[in-house]
C-alpha cells in the first residue's frame, strides 16, 4: 500500500538495485527476468541481480509505489504463464529523476575537488 | 529444483506465493547456463543469497507491521493500555516470585561444589537438630570415611575496641579446615592454617568486607594489624571477598576455634555446628548410614552421655526451615494463579478485539492478504503487547523484590536482598514469550479462521433472535471466553482464601500471648567480655551500678538483666532431674529438660511476668546459700501436678536447685512453637567460671519514657560503668515479638496483593464478557423493550449469566481452596483448611465482585434505545 502523498525526496538515496531495476524499466515494461538481464547488460555483467533481492526490491518498490504490475500481457507466443511484467510509475519516474539529480550533484562536486574526470 | 524450492520456504509464505514461480524460473534458467565448477558456485551463491534475502524480507514485513501495531494500537489506547498492564500484572508477580523463590530455594549456594556440602547433627528425641559437643565431633571426624573433609564451627559474640566506640561484632570461631573445604579464598591475606587451631597459638582472625570498609576504612595495610577482642590481642591475617557470608549473613569476623583437652571432657557441652564434605561419589544416603553406625558405636562406648543420641545429616542446602519453604512454595502457587488469571484475561480481551475486528480483517482479506500474512500481524501485534507487559512487569518485580526481601531466612549463608539477575531475567523473558504466543497466535489464529467476507455483510449476526444470533455469530467463541471466565474467578477464589486462611493464621499468632507484656520495655545488650568478667563478683558489681542507676531514671519503673531475651534465643536447655522421679529424656512423649537463665531481681517485674507464688531471686541469694531457683507454671505442672512446688528440690545443670517461686509461661521459642518450662537462676549463684556463657547480658527496661529518650541516658550510665563497654542490640520487646511474624507479614502482605489483583482482573473478566454480550445482543434487547419487556426483566437477563458465571467458577474454586489449604496446613497455626469464616468472606467478595461486574453491563442494557438500536440495522 503506498504511503499517502509521498514525496519523491523522502525515498532517497536510492539502493543501486531500485534504481537499476527503475533504469530497466524506463523505456519499456519487463518481466523479472528481463530486468535481470538487461541491467547485467547495461553494466557490462559487473552487476547480477540474484532473484531473491530482485524479488524483495520489486515488493518494496510496489509498496512504495515506484513501480505497478501490469495485467496486459504480450501476444501469448512470447508469453510465459508464469511471468508478471512490471511498468514504473508516475511516481516511479520522478524519484528516478530525483535520484538521478542526487547523482549528478554529487558527481560535479568530486569533479570540482579533482575525483572526477570532466571539467571543472 | 527441488533443493531450490526447499530453500524459498525460508521466506515467508506471501513472500513465496507471490514470487515462488518466478524465482524457481530464473533459477533454472541460471542452472542451464552453469557448466561444469560453475554449478557447485552457483549453489553456493544461491544459498547464502536466500538466506541474506529471507531475513532482509522478513525484516521488511516486521517493520511493516510493526508500523501497522503502532496504528492499530494508537487507535484503541483503552484496549492497549489494559492488555499490557494485565500482562505486566502477570509478568511482574511472577518474576518476583521467582526472584525470591530461585535466590533461596533453588539457586545452588555461594561455595565450591556446594551440591556435596552436608551439615551434621546430633539427634536427641524430640530435637533432630542438636549441635555436637567437641568430642562427639572429634569422634565423628575421626571415624568417617564418607566425608572428604569436615570442619566445625560456633558463633561467639565479641567486643571490639580501640576503633571508634566500643563494637560488639558477630564472630564465628571456625576450624582451619572449614573454609578451603567451602572453597572461599581471601580477598587480602590469607585463610587460616593449621598451625592457627593450636591452643596457645598467637590470636588471628579473618575480617569480613562490610566490617573491613566501615571499621578500617577498607585500608589494605589492615593484613598484619593487631587488634584487641575481649581484651585479648589478635592479628588481622586477611579480609574475605564481599559475596562471601558464612555461616549467615550477619558474620562480621572469624577467629580459630581452638578445643583443649578440657573441651573435650564433657559430651553433654552441645555447641558447635558442623559441615562436612562428601567424597565424591557418595551419596547422602550412605554418609546417613555411616553416621548412623559411628552413632551407635559412640552410644554404647559413653551410654550415659551419649543414650539416646543418633545423628542427623542434611544437604546445607536443605538447611532451611520447613516453614520458610513453605512460604515460598504457597507465594509462587499465588503468583502462578494471577499469571493464568492474566493470561485468561489476555485471551479474553484479545478474543473480544478480535470479533470486533472481524470487518477490518475481512477487508484486508479480500484486498488480496492471505492467511498467513493475517495471523502473522496479529501475532505481531500480540507480542508487541506481552513485550511492553513484560518489560513494565519486569520493572515492577525489579521495585517489589526488596520489598521480599524479608523472605530470605537470615540462616543461609547467602546476602540478605535476592537481586533480579539474568537468570530471573530469562525467567520473565520466557514468561511473557509464553502469554505472548500462547495467547496471542491461539487468538489470531481463530480470528483469521472466520476472516471471510460474512465479515463484510453488516448485520449478519443481528437477523435472527439471540439463540440464532449467538450460533451465527460467536457462539463457541462466547463459550469459549466464558469458560476463561469462569476459570479466573475459580483461580480468584483459590487465592482470596489462601490469602484469607493465612491472615487468619497471623492474626492468631499475633493474638498469641507472649506471656509477658512488652509493650513499653526497651532492650539492650551489654555483653561482658571474658576473663575480664569471668568472676562472678565482678559482674555483679556491674550489674548492681547499673541496674541501680537505671531504675532512678525519671519514668522507668522497673530494670534487670537476663542471660537472654526469650524469642532471640531459644535453646539454652538443659535436662532436668528430680530425686524419687525416674530419670528419662522423654517423658510422656515430652523431653525432660527446661530452658535455663540467670536473671537479677526484678526482671519478672520489669517484664510484666506475673510471679504466682513464692518470691523472686534476691540479691541475698548468694553462692554460699542455697540454689533458688524460680520456675514457670508449666514446669510445676509437669513435674509436681496439685502439689505445693515451693522449696521442692532438683537437680539442674550440675546443682541441686530449690523452687522459691512459680511465675507465668512465656514463649522462648517464639510464638508459633512450644516452649520448655522455664527455669530462672539467681544471678550470683553463679561458681567462678561455672557458666559464663549464660553470665546475664541483656538488659530489659520497663519504662513511660520514649526509647529517643531513654537510650542516651542509658548509654551514658553504660560508659560510666565501664568505659569499654559496648552497647549492641537497642530494641524494645515490641519489636522482637513483631519479628516473629515479620516473615509472614510480608508474605501475607504479598498475597493479599495477589489476591486483590485477581479479585481485579475476574472482576474485569466478567464485565468485559458482559458488556460485550449486552453490545452484541442490543438488537434483541430493543426488540424485547419494544414488545414491553419491564427493565427489571431485563436486568434480571443480564445479572443471570453473571451469576451464573460465577458459580460456575465458585464451586470447583472452594474445592481447589481447600486443597491448597490442605497443602499449607503447616502454615495455618492451627486455622483448619475449611475455616468457613474465611470460605464465606471469599464467596462473599466473589457475590460482590459479580455483581459490581454485572452493574454496568446491565444498566447499558437498560439503557439500550429501541428505535436507534433497531434503525442500526
């Protein structure tokens, strides 16, 4: 159940899992496994969910409301009874996006002390 | 696969349910990718994985549903409020309880192996425990096998001076066996050895920790000190570790016992006390069987000293008196009694918030929770509750235990406060994990059971008439919560006459005439040291200065000394024999013997002993006239029944006495045992160094002055008589007498409380039961007030359950009272198990307690407004 009026700042930092599975998730919905596999892509395999912290992020992320489950499914030959596929939400998006700014920050800050590569 | 699937069962159940397939999908997608070492890697990771994982998960719902408890609770802050005090009513008697139970009963003592420490009697008929001469224990020591080591010691009053005032100091001589055979070390210096035993060795003691710090300033320089006791020079050879107490807690200091060849003339010289060691791999019974031989054998070797003398061995943990046991037992039944009448409750109040609560559950139900998601935060929510009851618990025992501490008898060698130890904390811990559980996951359990959504249809039970009603709806559960009732007034009952049988016994003991008046006398010790006084003269001189100053004190009437106050000390007793009577030690299933003191003229005056015939002793009974010998009515009409006893003569520790005077009983032994008749001897007739233990000490003051008052003049009479004179023991004779039943004050006082509690919570139970009962018959009640049901009726409706209720649990409940009385007999005085004075009051307070139950419940129903209760519908 998603706490009332949330505010995306309160949820933040992000741990690394939420926001790769909500990174997974911004362009097209996904079922578990495909969130696994495409942030092992992204990362060039340096990161492998395991299923147990995928699952247990995905429940968190549901109670909070980042993510939905969505009951559309794709044409049955590429479906798989078992799967659940999972879309971000509005909310999803905007603590993605606070996350990342967070990130950012951080970033230019390093880089203004020398610990970043980048410009000044 | 398989092993895989076992493995998720360590998250929880919706966890698993919602995401079980897919896991196991993913799973084996990974498994077709591994190869070869790969596979043994994968599992590995798997498995510490779905360990890290299933905690984590389990953490998540916790704090999840602990957010929720918090809610739920914070809305219902009666309900919360009520649970946790019962639980901490429950918790907190029975952690203290405990505490006390553990500390003197069941803990092992403070020593080396103390489950092989045995104490040894000698036992006489009529007295299982009389302490051995020195010889007899010479005797047993030599001719045991059983023992590995055997030590013996006595208690020996001392007077210290030249640190301060002067002190008078509990000191115990102990032989130097004894304490390595206890294990003790010295915390500064060293134990006694054997070369400090040997008569005419230079004098040196061992200091206890309490007396090290307030006397010597817990200086480490004391080791190698010299000190004067009774005027006799002693070396300070070491200080004891602060846990160390033997043989009681009031031992202050110890010296060698020292036995000379003198010591060992005479069996009949009963003083020490003696601990033995057994061997390992011997048991008690053994050792029992061997005394019992080397007993015999001593009988026949000396048949005059030593007939009819056998021997005694207890475990020193058993050391304890029946009576003090007894107490504890019957104050942990109590406490057991309120934990189940709390946890009766408990199950009640949450069975009732679980009807109520029917509708959430079902909402939560239908929103997609499972079963096990359900209990799981009722079982939260109920353990939250027995935490915070027990930690309020534990902190109410932590306040209450020294308020118990009254009953640690003083004769264990152990401290005086119980304190509320981890072993006492696992105790509470395991007590409210149990009410916790037990009446928290039963409860949830039946509540989850019928979360279905009849829950949602709003007046599912109202439709039919109260029987329908009641089967549709919470019929088992009614009986149910009526059965745990029932079962708290039965428990409620057991305790209120428990408690009612043993007020009755104290008030009996109280009422107990003590056969002299103490009130208004006001006591002290002044203990002569020896050889200082060792001459008769000597202390009569002081006596005669003192008592003489004393008495022309404004307001004190009357002044006198005594070997020893009755009830502080209560043997004293010697055989007596009479010329033309036959001599036997058991006479008529009695012991032939007296309790014997010396006293100065006046001290029957001073403690209102009424003198019945003949005279007191007199300052004109000195050693060259004729033994008087003034004697209590008990022991003329034991020896000389309807005859004239004045100038009889007998024979009495070593001398013909003849009777000058007959005065009232009084109770040496305290007010709940038989006493010896007594036997008071003139204080001058009294041989040089004959019997300077009993060389009079105590100095009992009758007075209309306040102790404030009297005390400082008394004092000051004292120095002035002999400056090195300490005074030890100020106490008025009300106080002692009130001693006597200290122990059982305190625990009456306790199980008063205990009962009150219970009375309490039956009391709660049954409102709570009908209250609930009212509310969920409103309907029916307006119906039947509109069709013109009177309010009488109603009531009578309402008050009927009640009582019956209480029956119910009355009955068994006078049944279980009689049997726990049975059981604590021994502690009743005399009050019979059945006292139906007691069975009435306590049937009474439970009338009372129904009805006062029932009031509010039925004025509701009363109250109930038939349009609006109808149009809830």
């Amino acid at each position: 159940m998603p706490d009332s009026t949330p505010q995306p700042g309160a949820l933040l930092p992000l741990p690394p899992s939420s926001f790769h599975i909500l990174l997974a998730l911004a362009d097209e919905d996904r079922h578990g496994y495909a969130i696994i596999q495409d942030v092992a892509a992204r990362t060039g395999g340096a990161l492998k969910l395991s299923a147990g912290t995928l699952y247990r992020s995905i429940q968190r992320m549901l109670e909070q409301g980042l993510i939905v489950e969505i009951l559309e499914r794709p044409a049955p030959e590429f479906d798989d009874e078992r799967r659940r596929y999972y879309r971000i939400a509005p909310f999803g998006t905007a603590v993605a996006r606070a996350e990342a700014r967070r990130l950012t920050q951080l970033v230019s800050m390093a880089r203004a002390r020398g610990l970043a590569p980048g410009r000044a | 696969m398989r092993a895989y699937r076992a493995l998720l069962h360590l998250y929880p159940a919706s966890f698993r349910a919602e995401y079980g397939e897919e896991m196991c999908a993913i799973f084996a997608r990974q498994r077709r990718d591994a190869a070869g070492p790969a596979v043994a890697t994968l599992w590995a990771a798997t498995f510490f994985e779905v360990l890290r994982n299933a905690a984590a998960v389990h953490w998540d719902i916790l704090q999840q549903d602990l957010r929720y408890t918090a809610r739920s609770l914070g809305r219902t802050p009666g309900f919360a409020l009520t649970a946790i005090v019962v639980t901490a009513l429950g918790v907190g008697a029975n952690t203290a309880a405990f505490s006390v139970t553990d500390f003197v009963l069941i803990r092992p003592l403070p020593f080396a192996e103390p489950e092989r420490l045995v104490k040894l009697w000698e036992r006489l008929p009529g007295y299982p425990k009389m302490e051995p001469s020195p010889a007899n224990y010479r005797d047993w020591k030599r001719m045991s096998t059983a023992f590995e080591a055997m030590g013996a010691f006595y208690g020996l009053p001392v007077n210290l001076v030249g640190h301060g005032d002067p002190e008078r100091l509990e000191r115990t001589a102990v032989t130097a066996d004894l304490f390595p055979m206890l294990g003790a070390h010295a915390l500064l210096g060293r134990l006694f050895a054997p070369a400090d035993d040997r008569a005419g060795a230079a004098g040196t003691l061992l200091l206890s920790y309490p007396l090290w710090q307030a006397v010597f300033g817990g200086d480490a320089g004391v080791v190698g000190q010299r000190v004067t006791l009774d005027n006799e020079p002693y070396t300070v050879i070491g200080v004891m570790p602060p846990d160390f107490h033997f043989p009681s807690r009031e031992a202050e200091i110890w010296t060698p016992a020292r036995f000379q060849e003198l010591d060992f003339q005479d069996r009949d010289n009963n003083y020490l006390e003696v601990v033995a060691k057994l061997r390992r791999g011997v048991s008690l019974d053994r050792a029992r069987a061997e005394m019992g031989v080397i007993a015999g054998q001593l009988e026949r070797q000396y048949p005059k000293e030593n007939r009819l003398t056998g021997s005694n061995v207890i475990r020193l943990r058993d050391e304890l008196s029946q009576q003090s046991r007894l107490l504890l037992v019957a104050l942990s039944g109590a406490a057991l009694c309120v934990l189940l009448i709390a946890c009766a409750n408990l199950a009640n109040l949450l069975l009732a918030r679980a009807l109520a609560r029917q509708k959430e559950l079902a909402v939560r139900a239908a929103m997609g929770a499972g079963r096990e998601r359900l209990v799981r935060q009722l079982v939260t929510e109920n353990l939250v509750l027995a935490v915070l009851g027990g930690l309020l618990g534990v902190l109410a025992a932590v306040a209450a235990v020294p308020l118990l501490a009254r009953l640690v008898p003083s004769s264990l060698p152990i401290a005086q406060a119980p304190s509320v130890d981890f072993r006492v904390l696992i105790f509470a811990a395991l007590l409210t994990g149990l009410t916790g559980v037990g009446f928290g996951v039963f409860p949830a359990l039946r509540a989850s059971g019928s979360a279905d959504l009849s829950g949602l249809r709003e007046g599912a039970r109202a439709g039919g008439g109260l029987r329908e009603g009641a089967r549709a709806g919470g019929g088992r559960k009614e009986r149910l919560r009526s059965a745990l009732v029932i079962a708290e007034v039965m428990a409620s009952v057991v305790l209120l006459v428990s408690a009612g049988l043993l007020i009755r016994a104290l008030w009996r003991i109280e009422a107990t005439d003590p056969g002299f008046h103490a009130d208004g006398v006001l006591t002290l010790r002044t203990a002569l040291p020896m050889p200082k006084y060792a001459v008769t003269a000597r202390r009569a001189e002081f006596y005669t200065r003192v008592l003489s100053e004393v008495r022309a004190l404004p307001g004190v009437s009357a002044a006198a000394y005594i070997s020893f106050l009755p009830m502080v000390m209560q043997g004293g007793i010697w055989p007596v024999a009479i010329d033309g009577q036959p001599r036997d030690l058991t006479r008529g299933g009695e012991s032939q013997t007296a309790s014997m003191r010396f006293v100065t003229p006046g001290f029957f005056a001073a403690m209102g002993i009424p003198l019945h015939r003949g005279r007191d002793v007199s300052d004109s009974d000195t050693i060259d006239r004729p033994f008087a010998a003034v004697v209590s009515e008990s022991f003329v009409r034991r020896y000389w029944p309807d005859q004239d006893p004045l100038s009889r003569h007998f024979q009495f520790a070593f001398h013909d006495r003849m009777v000058v005077g007959v005065v009232g009983n009084i109770r040496v032994r305290g007010l709940e045992r038989n006493s010896e008749p007594q036997v008071y001897l003139a204080y001058k007739q009294d041989p040089d160094g004959g019997f300077t233990f009993y060389g009079p000490q105590d100095l009992v003051v009758r007075s209309s002055a306040s102790t404030g008052a009297l005390l400082p003049a008394l004092r000051r009479i004292i120095r002035g008589a002999d400056p090195q004179q300490p005074v030890s023991d100020v106490r008025t004779m009300a106080q002692i007498v009130e001693e006597e039943t200290a122990s059982r004050s305190a625990q009456v006082r306790v199980l008063g409380v205990f009962a009150a509690i219970a009375f309490l919570l039956a009391g709660v139970g049954i409102h709570g039961l009908l209250s609930f009962a009212v509310s969920r018959r409103a309907q029916e009640i307006a119906v039947r007030i509109a069709l013109g049901a009177r309010s009488s009726a109603i009531v009578r409706m309402v008050l009927r359950q009640g009582v019956l209720l209480a029956a119910a649990g009355v009955l068994p409940g006078v049944a279980l009272a009689y049997a726990a009385g049975r059981a604590m007999q021994a502690l009743l005085a005399g009050v019979q198990p059945g006292d139906a004075p007691t069975f009435l009051a306590a049937a009474g307070l439970c009338v009372l307690m129904t009805i006062l139950g029932c009031l509010f419940p039925a004025l509701r129903a009363v109250r109930v407004d038939p349009i609006t209760a109808i149009r809830a519908e």
